[in-house]
C-alpha cells in the first residue's frame, strides 16, 4: 500500500502537524507499506533543520528522522518555503525542496491521500 500524508499546518502551535507524523510514522512501520510526506503552506517550517524545544515537549525535527529512517520521502513546496523565506539549505537531511508538480505526481502514486 502507498500512502501519501500532505501536512499545512506549522510545526508549533497546532498539533496537526505534530499528529500527522505520529500517523505517518506509525504506518510506516507496517509491512509493505510506502510513505511520502508533503509539506505545504506553514508546514514547510517542520522540516527546518536545529529546532530546539523545550524538554519534555515534542520536536517534530525528531519525528522527520524516524520517518526519513523508516523510508518516508519527505518533500517542502518550494513556493511555501521561498513565502516564508526557508532556502534548501536549511532543511533536514531527510527533506527536500519539491513542487506541485511532484505533489501531483506523488497524488497519483498513492492508494490513499491523508490531508493534516
């Protein structure tokens, strides 16, 4: 099964960012199961490397290094990220600058399209 997850929200201040990688990492673990995560609007702000929170309180850096080690690809809207002024070099490892043309693409690959 393919399952594409397409996140809006910012890392902080909502927790649907926060949930969606939760799912997203959890249905990951599953047999034969692909995932790919887009980033759109203020949640291209996840994938921004050196996130630093206070303890106890989750960092959602930490949950783009479980999704990129259990083989999620992890694209950020390129014009979400130039709005908001994040360059490429700034992005976690495990993400990287995309466009709704691979969105698109990434739509049509899925089986299933979760929206968070």
């Amino acid at each position: 099964m393919k399952i594409l997850f397409v996140l809006n929200d910012p890392p902080y201040g909502t927790e649907r960012s926060y949930n969606g990688f939760r799912h997203a990492n959890a249905v990951a673990k599953a047999d034969g199961v692909e995932v790919r995560i887009f980033l759109m609007a203020d949640a291209v702000g996840c994938a921004k490397r050196g996130q630093k929170t206070p303890d106890g309180y989750y960092n959602v850096e930490k949950m783009i290094t479980v999704a990129g080690r259990r083989g999620a690809s992890i694209g950020a809207c390129g014009t979400c990220m130039d709005a908001r002024g994040l360059e490429s070099e700034q992005l976690h490892e495990f993400a990287h600058r995309s466009s709704m043309e691979e969105l698109s693409a990434w739509t049509l690959w899925a089986d299933q399209v979760i929206v968070y």
